[in-house]
C-alpha cells in the first residue's frame, strides 16, 4: 500500500487561506484588534560570530547581523553578558523597536520582496535588502523549558514527561536554583505537574527557575469545563512558550515552524489533534493544524496573526494564572514558539504574558495589519 504523508502545518495553513480568501474574501485587519502595536521582530538560531559590537546567527534561511553593545541585555541562564556569545550555541534575538514597520529582519537567503516559499507575507516582516544590520534589544542563549508531568525524582534531578509531542527530558535542579524552585513548587513528586525554566548544557537542561506556580492538583485530577459549558469567540489567559531544547538553526519547540502550539486540536481526521487530550479548564473551540489564531499581548499590546503548528494538550493541563500584569483568567490559552513570544514583547524567563487569543482569525500581512483592525 502506498502511503500518502501529511503535509506540514504551515503548508496547510497557506492552503486553508487561500481556499477562505476565495470563499470568503479577505477581511481587512486580518482580525487584529484595534490599537494593537505590530510584533517586534525576533529570529532564532545559532551564533556563527560574535564581537562586542556585532553578532552573526545563522538561522534556516541563511544568517542575520544584529549590531550589540556593552549595554545590550544577554541572558544565560541569569545576566550572561557578551561572553555568553559563543559560536555553536543557540540563541534567539529580538530587534530594537525603531518604529519604522519596514525594518524587518531579512536573512541573506532570503526572498528579495521579504515573502514566504508560499507567497505570504510573515508577520514583522517586510522588504528590505539583504546583508543589512539591525539592533538587538535582548538576546537569549541557549535558553529552554520543561513543562509536564513528573515521573520520577531523585536527588537532584526530575524526570518529566513532556507529551505525546515532545517526549520526556530529566532536569537537573542544581542547589543554586532549588530553593527558588521549592517556594512556586512545592510537590516535586511524581504525577504532579512541573514548570521550569533551563539553560541548555552537556548534561541536559538545568533549571533557574521556575515558569510557573506548581498547580495544587495531580495532572490527571483537572476539572473540566461543565458540559454544555458556551465557547467564547475570544479566548482570554495565559500565553507561555515552549521549546528549546533541540539543536538546530531555526529551530523552535520540537523543529516546528514559528507558531503556536493550541491546546484544543481536533482529534478527528487528519486535523493533528490528540485522542486522549485534556479537555483543559476552558471551553475552547476546535481547531486543525495549519489553522490560524490571532494572539494579543495584553501587558505590551502587540498582536499578530500565529498560525498552529502543533497541538498544545500538555498546555490544556495547566489551569494557571499570568500575573505579569494583573491577573489573567485561569487558564493556558496558547504557548508559542520562542521567536513568536518574544515578538509579541514577552520575556522568555518571565515565562509568560496575559493574553487575548482570538481562534480562527484570517492570517493577516504587516501592510494590511496597518490598513484596518477589528475591534474584539
């Protein structure tokens, strides 16, 4: 028998777009909401070159030259300075705000017209030469993040099952961060959920601190949304990111494309969904791979269109709460690869944002993004 694979998600993305736009038309705003900000441009990859004043990272599409200062904000595992910069190790690196759309980031390889292999637009990017230097706002090296459910502990380390998507890591949780790990979570016990943020090593990840506050319940004890519960249209919690922990330019999460991983995918057909998935805390609408969701940053006000490139069924068990400015409805609405939460103005080590995600909404270009908006 001949077996058919799958397209990828972004792929199926662009064919669910085009296939809408002919139905439906293309709506103007592409379902961002009025008064957002544009996302900040952000890339990852690894660091070809680096001096104090200019840092080379290779991504996926060839490399990108960001210009660095003493002044310039670089995270490893905690204030790691330019040293940190070494060549081989992964980073992600957010641009400067300049306020000026058209500087967008363009890798060398890239398109000369800053489109996709598909003919759209990314988000944050536009046309621009090749070979140009941008500003970097912060730097992340070697960052990554375990979240799931613990299997085992032992002395001074955790072994976590991370999904059906991503498999399992043991953490090392060295003395220096234990404490700080103890205090938001206190059952390191197995079928309790653990959330941490690592920095990458030999030895596998090694955590600093904690992403989130331990939930006080068992993994598999989540209540869930009463039946019959209504599904809102606009989706409001907490935004997180996930990924990390694999070589590789470009590459985020487990090598998926920038995007989002959503914690309602359909199990049916060939959607990418989980049989087996958490129902979650929130009534959230079905989607497939390949489909698009509008993501709000509701502490710095940016938003994008992010297309879904993997389900999200760890994040459905985390009934938690963002308190990066105020406190968020309980609930895990999306997680983001690491270039997709920083451009929308969240730190990696905060871990997270208060979000507004709004499901379904039509992928949307820089240029229309700023033509027209819809009002949530």
């Amino acid at each position: 028998m001949r077996s058919t694979a799958m397209p990828p998600p972004q792929r199926r993305g662009a064919s669910r777009r085009r296939l809408r736009a002919a139905v439906l038309g293309t709506p103007a705003g592409g379902g961002v909401p009025e008064g957002a900000k544009r996302p900040l441009d952000a890339v990852s990859g690894i660091v070809l070159d680096a001096s104090p004043h200019l840092l080379v990272v290779g991504t996926a599409d060839g490399e990108t030259r960001f210009a660095m200062s003493e002044a310039t904000p670089v995270w490893h595992g905690g204030r790691g300075g330019l040293a940190a910069l070494r060549p081989g190790r992964n980073v992600i690196v957010r641009a400067r705000d300049t306020g000026h759309p058209s500087d967008a980031i363009v890798s060398d390889d890239s398109p000369p017209d800053g489109t996709t292999p598909d003919g759209t637009t990314p988000a944050g990017a536009a046309s621009r030469p090749s070979r140009s230097v941008f500003g970097a706002d912060r730097v992340w090296v070697d960052i990554c993040r375990v979240a799931g459910t613990i299997l085992a502990c032992r002395k001074d380390a955790v072994e976590v099952d991370m999904g059906p998507h991503r498999g399992r890591a043991r953490v090392v949780i060295p003395p220096s961060a234990l404490e700080r790990v103890l205090v938001r979570h206190p059952r390191l016990e197995p079928g309790y959920l653990i959330d941490v943020i690592c920095v990458r090593s030999s030895g596998g990840p090694w955590a600093v601190r904690p992403g989130t506050s331990q939930p006080g319940y068992r993994a598999d004890d989540l209540a869930a949304p009463e039946i019959g519960a209504p599904v809102p249209g606009v989706l409001r919690g907490t935004a997180t990111w996930f990924g990390g922990l694999h070589d590789g330019p470009g590459v985020d999460g487990e090598g998926a494309a920038d995007g989002a991983a959503y914690p309602a995918v359909d199990s049916e057909g060939d959607a990418g969904g989980c049989a087996d998935a958490p129902s979650g805390c929130v009534a959230f609408p079905y989607l497939s791979l390949g489909s698009d969701i509008t993501v709000r940053n509701e502490c710095g006000g940016r938003a994008a269109p992010v297309p879904v490139v993997e389900c999200g069924c760890v994040a459905a068990r985390f009934c938690d709460r963002c308190v990066d400015c105020g406190a968020s409805p309980r609930g895990r609405i999306v997680e983001l690869t690491p270039a997709a939460f920083v451009g929308l103005g969240g730190d990696l080590e905060a871990g997270c944002f208060n979000a507004v995600v709004r499901p379904g909404a039509p992928s949307a270009t820089p240029e229309r993004m700023a033509e027209g908006a819809a009002s949530w």
